[in-house]
C-alpha cells in the first residue's frame, strides 16, 4: 500500500428568498436556516478548527465541536444516549471506534463517495466509521548509532543484537495494545508473544509514557532506537530538521508497515445525520484530505491525495493490509499477551 493527489475545493453557495412587494411595508422571508453540526472530537481543536472553518466558509453549515479523550468521549454518547447533541465522534485509533461501534454508538452509513475515497481495509465492515488520515507505527533510530541496513522487521528487535538499546512506549497506550493486536492477527499469539518477550529482554529503560519522550531518549544516547508513530518524529523533524534520526520501514513479507488511522462516524441518535454525511465526505475528498492529514504530519487515506512534502520525503512504504478492525477485536488479547511478556 502506497501512501502518496492533487487539491480540490468543494464549493456551495446561499440563495436567499425575498418575499414579494405588497401595499404594506416589504419585509423578507428567512432563508432557510441550515442545521449546525455538532462534533465530538478526541483531535484537537487545531487540527480540525480550520477544517470546520472552511467548511463552514464553503457551505454555510457551522459546526460546534467539543474535544477530549475517547474514553470521555465515548462515555458522554452512552450517557446521553437519544438526548445527545452530537451528530459525528471523531477519534484516533481504530480501536476506540470499533469500540464504540460495538457499543452501538454509530449508525451505517451507505456512501458511495466514501467507498470510492477510502481504501476497504481502513474502514468498518458495517460502514459504522472511516478513516480520515493514516499514521504508521515504525522503528526510528539514530543516525549516530544504527545503520539501516541492520534494520529489518518488527520481529527482528527481538534480537539479542538489540540487547539494551531498544526503547519504547508504555503498552497502556492503545497504539502499542494496536500494533499487539495487528501482529496477532497475522502470527498468532504464540509467535506474538516470543517476539514481545524479546523487546522486553532489550529494553534500554522502562518503557516511557509517550512517543515524543522514547525518541528524546534516543537523541540522548540512552537507547538508540524506538517503535513510534511517524507524526511524533515529524514534528521534531518540523522544528529542527538536523535531529540525529530517521524513519526505518519494515516492509516484511507477510506483512506491511503498521497502519492506524484517525477516522470518525456519524452518531446513531445524530440530529443531522444527512448534513454530518456531507461533512464526512467532504473530509474524504482531496482538499480537505490534504489539510486534515498535514495538520499533524499524516497520511491521507484518499489514494489520489499525496502527503506533505515532509512526509514524501520519508520515502515510501507498503502499510499493512489487515483490517484496522483488528486493532479493537484483538486489543483484550493484545493487553492480556502484553501482561504476560511483561510489557508495561
């Protein structure tokens, strides 16, 4: 799978309905009033406010949106239940939405568009939710201490070679409990779990709470080389493009590189569910495919749109095909296999 489009805008425009003269004064009828959308958003407002913007800008249509974690989030849908306001849940990783799915909080969605834009395996079966931008999960090392071609697979940092130099995250982040689960998926938890045990054995520290802290670590010279998502070392990249790192892409046989997505759906008690789909897909089309993923150093997930120049320039990579259903299926088994090796 390639990750590589040119910008398209999306345009609307307002008739408004002017009543007609008569003998007493002429007042004009409101236009019609379009509905606001309202949107739970795990992504930050400064990720998603200048899309609202322009939609807005472009259709009329305005959006509230409320940001927190998923967990919040999700819990605020079940409580409110037929009462909430909420019209789409955007989130990142495909295991919170399929978790929220399954909680029956997303209706089906029946879109052309959206099956024309968005490749099947980042998206539901049931077309509850769709991915909005990719991320991939890879091995970044130093410059300094590793050269490339010492690097092979995920697999392969199970290696005693890597004995001490090895840093990760925490595996209470859903990301790695995503990763876990994608690997059980294509090698059994058997194998799963000999490779786990192996990055344990090779840990240079204990794991750290964030991304952006193992590759710090890294830079330090306290390990030399760290499983993360790619828009982490991207925005270290953004603000000092001489750091001491790079991108490895483990491009395995069986498998590709480690994709995840962030992505939303449309609620079941949605007030609006027809506007929250024009705004679903319109997120699904080229300029705004661009914006949403450059925002935070992504992937578009529409095949025809190419990330930023930054991100090209990482060079490309086949991500894994799987179905990033995987990641919420598999996660109770990936957290349980994760204890066992004990990775914390």
């Amino acid at each position: 799978m390639r990750f590589l489009g040119t910008a398209a805008a999306v345009t609307a425009s307002v008739v408004l309905a002017l009543s007609g003269c008569t003998d007493k004064k002429e007042t004009a009828s409101p236009a019609a009033k379009k509905p606001e959308i309202t949107v739970y958003s795990e992504r930050v407002e400064h990720l998603i406010k200048p899309l609202f913007d322009l939609y807005t800008k472009e259709t009329g249509v305005n959006i509230r949106f409320i940001t927190d974690g998923a967990g919040p989030l999700i819990a605020r849908l079940e409580n409110e239940g037929e009462a909430t306001p909420a019209d789409m849940l955007i989130t990142v990783d495909a295991g919170n939405l399929w978790h929220a799915a399954q909680k029956g909080l997303l209706r089906s969605i029946d879109s052309p568009i959206l099956e024309a834009n968005i490749p099947n395996h980042l998206q539901a079966s049931n077309n509850q939710w769709f991915g909005l931008s990719a991320r991939a999960r890879t091995i970044v090392y130093s410059t300094e201490r590793v050269k490339p071609e010492e690097l092979s697979t995920y697999e392969d940092l199970a290696d005693p070679k890597w004995k001490g130099r090895l840093c990760l995250r925490t595996s209470k982040k859903v990301y790695n409990q995503s990763l876990v689960a994608t690997m059980i998926n294509t090698l059994g938890e058997e194998q799963t779990e000999k490779v786990i045990r192996g990055w344990v054995d090779n840990l240079a520290t204990d794991p750290y709470s964030n991304d952006t802290l193992a590759l710090e670590a890294v830079i330090a010279g306290q390990c030399d080389l760290a499983i993360v998502n790619t828009y982490y070392f991207g925005r270290m990249q953004k603000e000092n493009p001489s750091i001491p790192l790079a991108v490895f892409w483990p491009n395995q046989a069986d498998r590709g590189v480690h994709v995840n997505i962030s992505g939303a759906g449309i609620t079941k008690h949605a007030k609006h569910p027809e506007e929250a789909q024009k705004l679903l897909e319109w997120l699904s089309q080229e300029e705004a495919q661009y914006m949403f993923a450059e925002a935070n150093e992504e992937y578009p997930v529409n095949p025809k749109v190419k990330p930023s120049p930054l991100v090209q320039a990482w060079g490309e990579f086949y991500g894994d095909l799987v179905n990033v259903e995987a990641t919420g299926y598999l996660q109770a088994d990936a957290v349980k296999l994760m204890d066992r090796a004990g990775y914390r």
